[in-house]
C-alpha cells in the first residue's frame, strides 16, 4: 500500500463520517401528518428567506462534502488501476 492509497483513504473515511454528522443535524423538511390533514401551510419567516439560514449553509456543507468524496474515489480508483 503506498502513501497515496493511505492518505486517500483516510480522506474518504473523515469525509464519510463528516457527510453522516452533517445529514443528521439537518432537519426535517415534512410538514407532518397533522398539516397535511387540516390543509394549514407551516411557513414562517425563516422558510421563506432561507438564504443565509443554518440549514442551508448545512445543504451546501453536505454538497461540497460529496463532491469532495466523489472526487477522491474516482482518483483512487484511477490511480489503483495505474499501479
């Protein structure tokens, strides 16, 4: 195994594990039961000027950290078939 395979898969391990912590701190965009039933829309301020909100810097986190984790897999995966 050379330095490449080691360091490459120590990326994809910390970026694997930063891709589940981040999923799991976004929250959940159903309205729920109760609001489908009565019809009542749940749209508050935040909802609708989401810009700048947590959640979206989370959405754009958990982007960036896929395109990271796919990059380096298909780079692995390249260089594992030169060697």
């Amino acid at each position: 195994m050379s330095v490449i395979e080691i360091v490459s898969g120590v990326l994809l391990l910390i970026t694997g594990v930063f891709i589940v912590v981040i999923t799991l701190m976004q929250s959940q965009k159903q309205q729920g039961m109760t609001s489908a039933i009565s019809g009542s829309n749940n749209d508050s301020f935040y909802g609708k000027n989401s810009a700048n909100t947590r959640e979206k810097a989370l959405e754009r986190l958990t982007k960036i950290m896929a395109a990271i984790f796919f990059i380096v897999t298909i780079g692995v995966n390249i260089i594992a078939a030169l060697f």
